[in-house]
C-alpha cells in the first residue's frame, strides 16, 4: 500500500479510508499511490489541493491523470510554465510517474474526493497530510516544497526553511493563473539550481 519508511504517520491512515462514507476517488488502491515512493528517495515536494473529482482522472498523484485520459486545464497550465522555464516539450498526455521515479512526491492535501464534489474531504485528510510535510521537513534535508495556491500556502509554517527551499505560487488552476503569479514563477528551474547546489540530482521534467 506505502513504503515502510512512512509507517511511523500513515498506520492509522486505513482507518480514515474505512471511515468515508460512499464513493469515491481515486481508487482504494491508488489512494496513498504517492507514498510508494521512500521517504529517502524524496527530493521535491508538488503539493496539490484536492484530487480530481471525475471518473477516470484521480490516479494518486496530484495534478496527474493517466494516459488516455484529457488533459485538466491546471495541468495545461504546467506545461506552459514548464516550456517557457526548462527544456520541456508538451506532451499528449497528463501522466506524471516519470517524475515521481526521480523523488518528486506529487501530493495532495486531501487523499479522496467525492464525485462532482471538490473540496469533500478536505477536512478528513488535513491533518494526515499535515502530519507529512512535517515528517519529510524534519527527516529530511535540501527538499524543494512547491505549494501552489492559497491552501498549499498555509502549510508552508509547518516547513523548516533553514534547511529545505520552499517555492510558492498561485494555483496553476485558469481562475488563479491569470491573475498573475503563477505563469513566470520558473519554479522547476530554481528547483534544479538547489537541487545541483545541494549536489542532488536534477529532476528530468520532460515527459516525452
């Protein structure tokens, strides 16, 4: 279900799963899909808000939905940032796994979603989710914390920046993105400076 080394704050994340009522996404078995990944292995932190609510989209990660599927305008809004910032070539498709191979945790604030009801569940996962960005922040070191949007925001006081990079930024989402503030942000550029600075390596963005 999750790697060993995130036992210590997700034992009793079965019991929250067994608590929600009715349906929902993702899948029980991609609900904690992001912590496959070892606490170790962690090198960048992309923190989303709430999982995908239609059918066929949420699939674990944040922001990512698997191939064949439509990809959501947050994400279209990515790839732009991304081919205006790195050397990145838009792809047809949204699956995000290849960044999640090279220790990018592509986290959401809330696990499960109802259908059609964004924000459901925000509050069941809050402190779970909480309870992680303090664990990497404090288990780990030289980590890059992406938090885009207001909600990613707030968990940015439970970040040590002594130690770790914390990026922020408006949502990626058309409502928060043209406002300003999320399109020139060159987020994955400046990740991959402290990334080499902290003589780590760099994250491979392109998904070609």
């Amino acid at each position: 279900m999750f790697d060993e080394s995130w036992l210590p704050i997700l034992e009793q994340s079965c019991r929250i799963l067994e608590s929600i009522e009715g349906e929902y996404f993702p899948p029980e078995d991609q609900v904690f899909r992001a912590f496959h990944i070892p606490l170790v292995d962690v090198k960048v932190v992309i923190l989303g808000q709430d999982c995908y609510h239609k059918e066929g989209q949420a699939m674990g990660y944040c922001f990512s939905v698997p191939e064949g599927v439509k990809v959501p305008p947050s994400l279209r809004n990515i790839y732009k940032e991304l081919a205006n910032d790195v050397n990145f070539t838009i792809p047809n498709h949204g699956d995000l796994s290849k960044w999640v191979s090279q220790g990018v945790l592509l986290l959401n604030s809330s696990l499960t979603v109802a259908p059609g009801k964004p924000g459901s569940h925000l509050k069941i996962w809050r402190n779970l989710t909480d309870e992680v960005i303090r664990f990497i922040s404090s288990r780990q070191e030289n980590v890059t914390f992406m938090l885009w949007g207001a909600f990613a925001k707030k968990k940015q006081k439970l970040i040590d920046e002594r130690k770790h990079l914390v990026l922020v930024a408006n949502h990626p989402s058309p409502l928060s993105a043209n406002r300003g503030g999320w399109f020139g942000c060159r987020h994955f550029s400046k990740c991959n400076e402290y990334l080499q600075a902290s003589d780590n390596t760099e994250i491979d963005w392109d998904l070609n």
